[in-house]
C-alpha cells in the first residue's frame, strides 16, 4: 500500500490517523 505524505488514511483499529512518514 502506498500512501502520501500527511495523507489522512481510515485504520480499521486505529480511527483516523495521519501518516508523516511513509516508511513508518
């Protein structure tokens, strides 16, 4: 899964979570 710097993305577990690192 690929996803963009500061994209919003939906965790299943998790609610919203910004991603502000692709790697981690």
């Amino acid at each position: 899964m690929g996803f963009k710097v500061g994209q919003k993305v939906v965790y299943p577990n998790h609610g919203i979570g910004t991603i502000e690192q692709i790697e981690q």
